[in-house]
C-alpha cells in the first residue's frame, strides 16, 4: 500500500511477515542517551524493497546472502529500524543457552529444562 502523505511504500497488513536476503550486516550506535552496538541487517525483501531490520538476542552468525524472516517492530534507539529478525527460521539460528523467553528468540528446550520439570 502506498502512503501519500509519507511518500512510502510499506508492505503492511497484506502480510504478517516477510522473507529476504541480507545484502549488509553491520553495527550501529544507537541514539542518545544509550550506547552500545546494535547488530542489525539490511535486508533486500522478496518485493524488491530494502529495508533495515534488527538482529535480536545475544550472538548470531548472518552474514550477506543469508536467508532471513522479518516481523514489524521498530527499535526505539535506533533511527530508521522498523523491522526485527525472526530468531530460529530459515537461515537464523536461535539464540544459544537462553532460558526464558525462548519462543521469542527461537531457542529449543535444553536438556538441564527438561530433568527440573
């Protein structure tokens, strides 16, 4: 759908998500008053659109060419990030030795979770 009033294109309601391939992966700092370096991605959508999405949860191994899943979901601190990653699909693994809030970063069940039970 296009937006007059903001001279975009945005893939919107059509579809929840969308798939693309890497075409960068870089660090950036994010807005005042943070500091870090945030991992994100420029993706190239399956409509030819470009956009910048986040990579989250702690380590990852994209690299240009990799096959990725976005969701919408903007970064606060970082100026343009509209989209995240989905974590644990297509060429994005999951986030390893991670404990809670699994599904969000697409973690599988560790043995250790499943003995305590």
């Amino acid at each position: 759908t296009y937006n007059a009033l903001k001279n975009k294109l945005l893939w919107g309601k059509s579809s929840p998500q969308k798939r693309g391939v890497c075409v960068q992966v870089k660090t950036v700092t994010p807005r005042k008053p943070n500091s870090a370096l945030r991992k994100i991605a420029r993706v190239r959508l399956t409509n030819r659109m470009e956009v910048t999405a986040y990579i989250p949860g702690e380590g990852h191994e994209l690299q240009e060419h990799s096959v990725v899943l976005i969701r919408g979901g903007r970064v606060k601190d970082l100026p343009g990030v509209r989209y995240h990653i989905i974590r644990g699909t297509l060429d994005t693994s999951g986030v390893a030795d991670r404990r809670q809030g699994r599904s969000k970063y697409g973690a599988k069940k560790t043995k250790g979770l499943v003995e305590s039970e």
